[in-house]
C-alpha cells in the first residue's frame, strides 16, 4: 500500500462497496417516520418561521438554514465516526469470528429498524431547544445527532460496523460516517430550495412509511448476512485486488 492516506483510502476495498451502502443507509434514514414528518418543523426553525410564513421564506435563507443544520448533525457524525475507528484499531480486532458477530449485530439493527423490540424504539434525543433561526441551526442540527432517534440508530450503527472490515485505518469510519451524512442531508438542502414541490412528493413517502422501513430493515439484515457468511470480506479482496492492479491514481 502507498504511504499517501488520500490513495489508501481510495484504493480500500471495503470503502469501495460500504460508500454507496452508506449513502442508501442515509436516505432510508432521512424517509423514515422519525426524521420525514419532523422536516417542515426543523425548515421552520432553522428559519426562524413557521406555518404558512416558511413558504413564502426567502429560498437564500432556507437554504442556508438546512445546511447549517446538516453541518450540525455532520460534525456530529463524523467525530462518532472518527473516535469509533480508532477504538477498533487500538483494540486490534481481527479474525472471521469478529465480523460474523458483528453481522449478527447488524441483523439485530435491522430488525430494530423494522420496530422489533420495543425497549429500542424509545426516544432518546435531547430535549434542548436552542435559539431559532440560523444562530441555532448548526446547534439543533448536534443535537439531532446527539440524540439518535430509532430510525437513525440502526442504520449510522450499521454503516460504522461496516468500518472495520477490511485493513485497520482510523479513517475510515469518518469518511462512511460523512458519506452517510451526504445520504442524509442532502434531502434536508434540495427540500429547502423547493419547498412547495418538495412537501408534495414527501407526502408520498408519509404514506408509504411502513414501506421505507421493512426496505430499509430488510437492507441492514441481508448487510448482516453478508457479513456473517463471510461474503462482504470476499468481495471487499476481490474489488481490492482489482482496483489496486487496474486501477491506477494520480495521488
């Protein structure tokens, strides 16, 4: 491997099928019933506004509060997802064994994810309101992070186990982390530069909610089988392998 950080982790195998994984992961996370009903309340705090007042909102400005928003829950994130990697290379976890439990613990997040197990399905955010408007927007958007709702759990959960298959790199649990977040707030930004259209193509999603969470559940639990029967880890060497032979980089 190069001694250049930017190509190893390009060149990683197990980022290489986890990135996409991470952005669905995000974009079920951000259609599930704990985050799509709560959009037109956090656009209306993050401006400062609220009811009929958010539509007629400058688009500059909403804008402008959901990102500030998604770079609250990014920062979030991505510290989780930096500290997560470097626990697991001081600990030093290795052998087939550790990632067949960790699959198992997927399969039970996907399950979770479903509604399976009511103890996990409370609510565990923080009930702090900061100021509204965009003073408070990056602020409301940590403490979304900070309190991690059903929904979201399982599925952030998820995507950090999938950091450690693969070689050791603290790394690479912030960048899926980030790549998660991209799943995540993205939605939140492009709702915010076209409100109207946009809380009428959410309805769709309300209605199907049941749906978005069996997807999503049925997502994580054939992750989690993947990894249990060591199928991930035979296609993270594969792609490695390929990548690294074909693949040449200007870094």
């Amino acid at each position: 491997m190069t001694d250049n950080v930017f190509a190893e982790i390009a060149l990683d195998g197990s980022l290489l099928l986890a990135i996409p994984v991470a952005v669905l992961a995000g974009l079920v996370s951000f259609l599930s019933p704990c985050v799509l009903p709560l959009v037109p309340g956090y656009l209306g705090y993050v401006t400062g506004l609220s009811g009929a007042n958010i539509a007629e909102q400058k688009r500059g400005r909403m804008v402008a509060g959901m990102s500030l928003f998604v770079l609250g829950f990014t920062v979030v994130f991505v510290l989780i997802g930096l500290v997560f990697s470097r626990v697991v290379v001081w600990l030093q976890f290795e052998g087939a064994w550790v990632y067949q439990v960790l699959g198992l613990v997927v399969i039970l997040l996907g399950v979770v994810f479903m509604g399976g197990f009511s103890w996990f399905q409370r609510d565990s955010r923080l009930h702090v309101q900061p100021r509204a408007g965009l003073w408070g927007a990056p602020v409301l958007g940590m403490i979304f992070g900070l309190g991690w709702a059903p929904c979201i759990g399982p599925t952030m959960s998820a995507v950090l186990l999938l950091s450690t298959a693969g070689s050791p790199s603290p790394w690479r649990g912030a960048v899926l982390a980030f790549v998660y977040c991209l799943g995540l707030g993205l939605p939140f930004i492009l709702i915010a530069m076209g409100f109207n259209k946009s809380m009428a193509a959410l309805g769709f999603f309300r209605r199907h909610r049941v749906a978005v969470m069996r997807f999503g559940g049925g997502l994580l639990i054939l992750l989690g089988l993947l990894m249990v029967s060591g199928l991930w880890n035979t296609w993270v060497l594969q792609l490695q392998t390929w990548f690294a032979n074909e693949v040449r980089l200007p870094i």
